[in-house]
C-alpha cells in the first residue's frame, strides 16, 4: 500500500495547531498564507508545496525535525487494518447544525487519498446552502430518510440505499426522517494533475 505521509502531515499540522490553541486565521496571518489554504491543507484538500509547509511548521514555533519525528512510513505495511469505535475521531467539516462526523480511517489508496467518515444527521437536520468537494463521494444510508439535493435534482434516499456522485456538482442534503440518519461516507479525492 502505498504511503501515507502527506495525509499524516495534514493531521498533524491540525492537531498542533489546535494543541496551541490557534485560530486557522491566527496561523495564516503568520504564515502568510490564507485561512482557505490552511483549512484546505488540514482536510486534505490540497498538498503545500515544501516551502509553505516549511513556513507553517515554523509559524506553530516547532522545528522541522519535531514536526517530522514519528511520521515515517515504518511500520504501517500491514494489509488488515482493525479500527476500533473508540479510535474514531470527530471532525469539524461544516457549520451546518445537527451535523456530526467522525473520522474512521483516511488512507492512499491507489495514489490517492480516501477518507471514510460516518456521518449522523439530527432529526430534522439540513444543509441551507450547496456544497462542492474536490472528491467522489460514495454514501451508504445505514439508518434513517434523507433528500439528497444534487445540482437541482433531489434524491430521496432509504434506510440500505446509496448514492455516488462528483462532488464538484452542488449539493445539499436533510434528514426527512422521523429520527436521527446515519451514512457512511467514502470521499476518494480528485488530483488535479
């Protein structure tokens, strides 16, 4: 398999950051950076070029071989990967309320990254405006009723149904169901090569 340091640096730049207590905006403005390519660095969106990554580690006062100690590849050739509830780990993707995430596993697959996520939706739960991500989005509906809105076309979606699309085509969903939804997501993201 094939290695995932860029996805480990993404999260460890995340999790310094907010160890230090650290706006985005606060480590942009010191990187001299924008707030959108810091966000975008930490959720895998993008790959810093190694001048910019350079410059953000210095911004969070760290030096480059603390930053990089423990980031090696060694020790993760393993094929079964056992991932237990208690190691996922919630993340912030979207303001929308009701809205809840949590990390399962984020890996390269195939040269590129793939994030699994499960994603549960309050009762009554929406997303007000579109979205686009530089990913194909695969979604499972484990439990609940959703509406999927993709471009201007909804899809109604049941308790075992799925749905696949680009995400760089708008799109929004809602809970329609009389209890809480829960989906599994699998974004695979698009390179820009």
């Amino acid at each position: 398999m094939q290695d995932d340091i860029i996805l480990k640096i993404s999260y460890r730049l995340k999790e310094i950051r907010k160890d230090k207590r650290i706006t985005i905006q606060e480590l942009a403005d010191k990187a001299g950076v924008s707030k959108g390519l810091i966000s975008q660095i930490e959720n895998n969106r993008t790959i810093p070029s190694l001048p910019v990554l350079m410059n953000i580690v210095q911004s969070l006062n760290l030096d480059l071989t603390e930053f990089f100690k423990d980031l090696s590849s060694k020790g993760h050739q393993e094929k079964v990967f056992v991932i237990r509830s208690s190691e996922y780990s919630p993340i912030q993707k979207e303001a929308s309320k009701g809205f809840s995430y949590q990390r399962m596993l984020t890996r390269n697959i195939q040269g590129g990254p793939v994030d699994f996520v499960l994603l549960e939706l309050k009762k009554g739960a929406r997303r007000n405006k579109m979205v686009v991500t530089d990913a194909f989005e695969y979604k499972y509906l484990i439990k609940g009723r959703i509406d999927y809105l993709i471009e201007d076309k909804n899809y109604i979606l049941e308790e075992g149904d799925s749905i696949f699309f680009d995400g760089r085509l708008g799109h929004s969903l809602s809970n329609i169901g009389d209890s809480q939804a829960i989906m599994l997501v699998v974004y695979y993201f698009i390179s820009n090569d």
